[in-house]
C-alpha cells in the first residue's frame, strides 16, 4: 500500500503538469501524513537543514560565474587561444571544442553554463569553416557534459551537502574522471575523422610553434579564475562558498577589463542567476521533503534490506543502479534526477560497500548521460538553441548517440578501477 502510494502519489502530480518540486514536495507531504502518524514538521526540520548548509551557499555563486563568463564573451578570447593547437590533429577544431569545455568546466560548474559559453563561440566559427552542423553541436552538448563533473561541480557541491560527505575529496576525486571523459571523447572524434572525414573540412597550413605559445598568453584570465576557485580550495585558503565569491568577483573584474561585460550584463545575469537558483531550490526542497519521508519510514533500509536477502554481490547492484539511471535519464534532467534517486541508492550501494565518494562521481557521470538523452536532455536543447534551430533536436540527438556511449564506457572503467577518482584525494587527504 505504501509504495503504491508513493509511486500514484508522485507519477500522479507530475501528470497533471505539476512542477517537479511541487510534485515531490507533495508526495513527500502525503507520505509523512498518512503512513508516519502525521510528521509534517521532519519535513520543514529537513529544509531548514539543508537550507542553512554553508556548502550549498555556494551553488548560487558558482550558478552567478558561469553567466558572468557566457555573457561577458570571456569565451572567444579563451577559446581562441586553444584553437591552433588541434589545426592539424585528425578531428581538428572538434577537439578543441572538447579542450575549452574541459577548461571551463574548471570554473563553471555547470553542464548548460558550459555548453552555452563555448556553443556561443566555437559553433558559428567551425559552421562558417565547413563543419558539419550537426556532429558541431553534438560536440558541444558532450563537451558541456564535463561541466558537471570537473570540479567545481553543482552536482558534487548538492551530493557534497545532503549526503554529508567532504566536499574536498568530491572535487579532488572528480579530476581524473573528468579528464578521462575528455580524452575518450577526444579519441571518438579522432576516430570518427577517419571513418566519416566529409564531416570535416580540409585541413588549413600549419601553426609556428611560437605562434601557438603566444596564444597561449590568452588564457591568462582562465588561469586567474581557476587559481581563485580551485587553487584557493586546494590550498586551504577558502571553503567552497569563499571561493565561489571570490571567483565571481574576479569573472566580473576580467569581465569589465578585457571583456564586454557591462552595468547592465551583470544585471541581466544576476537575473538569469537568480532564476536558475530559484528553479533548483525548488526541485531541491521538494527532494528534502520526499527524503525525509522515505527516511522516516526506513524505506532506503527496506531496499538494502532486500538487497541483503537476495544476496545481490557489488556488481549485481552496479548493474541495476546504471541500469535504473539510464530508464530514468529518459524522464529527468540531470540534478532532478540526482536528487530524486540518491535517496534510495545511496544507502543501497554504501551497504554494499561502495565509497561514499566514489558512488558520488559515478552518479555524477550517470546524470551526465541523461543531460544527452532525449527527450528531456538539457544540453540538447542548449544547443538547438545556439544553433538557432538550424540542427533539428533528432538530427543532434543521432549525433550525441556515440558520446552517450563514451560516457557509459567511463562509467564502466570507472568501475573496474575506482582508483581513477580515489586516486587523488587518498593521496592528499
């Protein structure tokens, strides 16, 4: 009875058009009143919680950085400076495509932020050279995917604060991942030069060497965000909200000196901030509501407890919990569906014996997959988007399809060797 209640109860609010909060908010209020005798108070006890957590203060900033950097055309500077690097790799500019996302992901935090930054730039410059349109923008969508996983991330910021775990080891354990995600997306687009080069145009002259160094003297705004946001964190200088603070105030300086940003850009991106933050908080109190009630009735245990009888072994419960993501990839976005899930498979895979931090890099890339999955996958949209409708949602979906793929193989080398995110923070913590 209760679980048909929990499973009408939420299915039947998102039905009827409801918000996705509201709908988990509500559930978790139904629960809490007709099957915990009437507990309503865990649930706001729970929002006030997590609310006041001095980690989760930092995700509006981060949220404020990465629409500081897409609208002050920081961008094209850096992504200029990139671009003679890969004029004469197989793939050429589609790499880096993948480089730059991978550097903003050092400083965004964000899937969409990522893709939006880059798309703006790099998708009207490789359309006007020849590339194909569509495999272009599926770049970018995949490349905006690590926006999520190189620290910092909104996503390990969330998963840092509501599931109490160091928010140091999260970002340290996110590095490997992130820099293994943008090789094999690198090594796909190496490979797919070869086996489909009319989507690639001929190759131009080569770069001087010294040309190329001196390009590099373009990213000098990119080193001083990541020194200010990851350098400050690392070092033991600043929490994570700290430096958030500290790397908008620096977005904006650079904005105002050698960018476009203006009095009235900030403004529009203080906006557009604020609503991005106002959309998640919601999501992430109904999320709080539903957990508290799961939690109160002891449904994560009930699940673990099931998983003890039928003697799942540790693969067993990987292969359900990639499965499960993957369904639900089709139905959620990416930090929705974080937040709808890990209160069940958290304690499921602790009980098993994952590590905590490990399970929050491998959920990170399972979400990565669905921001890439139609029909709710976010960095699809960005882009058809940016491309101003010129790449259909089906034709960037087809193209996405071997990237999807790169990504589940990362999770699948991620574990086989969970040393590639535990590597780094058993070293330095």
């Amino acid at each position: 009875m209760l679980w048909l209640a929990l499973g009408g109860s939420l299915f039947g609010t998102v039905l009827t058009g409801a918000a996705l909060g509201a709908a988990l908010g509500l559930t978790g209020f139904v629960i809490l009143q007709f099957f915990a005798g009437g507990s309503t108070e865990l649930a706001v006890l729970g929002v006030w919680n997590l609310m006041n957590s001095f980690t989760l203060s930092s995700v509006p900033m981060f949220i404020l950085l990465g629409d500081i950097l897409v609208i002050s055309g920081l961008s094209s500077r850096i992504y200029g400076a990139v671009v003679p690097f890969f004029e004469r790799v197989p793939g050429q500019l589609m790499h880096s495509n993948i480089a730059v996302c991978t550097l903003f992901g050092a400083v965004s935090g964000s899937s969409a932020a990522t893709s939006a930054a880059v798309g703006s730039v790099a998708y009207r410059e490789l359309a006007k050279r020849g590339y194909d349109k569509a495999a272009t923008a599926a770049s970018l969508a995949a490349g905006g995917t690590l926006g999520l996983l190189i620290p910092p991330s909104l996503s390990l910021l969330i998963f840092a604060a509501w599931q109490d775990v160091s928010v140091g080891r999260l970002f340290m354990a996110g590095i490997l991942p992130g820099l293994m995600m943008s090789g094999l997306f690198m090594l796909f687009i190496l490979c797919d030069s070869y086996r489909r080069p009319r989507l690639f145009p001929a190759a131009g002259p080569a770069v001087p060497l010294r040309r190329k160094l001196a390009g590099l003297l373009d990213l000098w705004p990119m080193a001083i965000l990541i020194g200010a946001v990851l350098g400050t964190i690392y070092l033991g200088l600043a929490t994570p909200t700290e430096a958030a603070g500290l790397g908008v105030l620096a977005a904006v300086v650079l904005g105002f000196v050698i960018g476009e940003l203006t009095p009235r850009k900030l403004m529009e991106a203080a906006m557009t901030s604020i609503a991005s933050f106002g959309a998640l908080s919601f999501v992430l109190v109904g999320a709080v509501v539903l957990t508290q009630a799961v939690m109160a009735l002891g449904l994560p245990k009930q699940i673990a407890d099931v998983a003890t009888t039928f003697k799942l072994s540790k693969v067993e419960v990987l292969v359900f919990v990639i499965v499960f993501y993957l369904v639900m990839g089709v139905f959620f976005d990416g930090i929705s569906l974080m937040l709808t899930t890990v209160p069940f498979i958290y304690p499921v895979m602790t009980g098993v014996g994952f590590d905590p931090v490990w399970i929050g890099i491998f959920v990170t890339i399972m979400i990565e997959i669905g921001m890439l999955t139609p029909p709710i996958g976010v960095n699809l949209f960005v882009m058809v988007a940016i491309t101003r409708q010129e790449v259909e949602l089906n034709s960037l979906s087809r193209e996405c399809l071997p990237y999807w793929v790169m990504l589940l193989v990362g999770a699948m080398l991620l574990a086989i060797f969970p040393q590639i995110a535990l590597f780094l923070p058993d070293m330095l913590f």
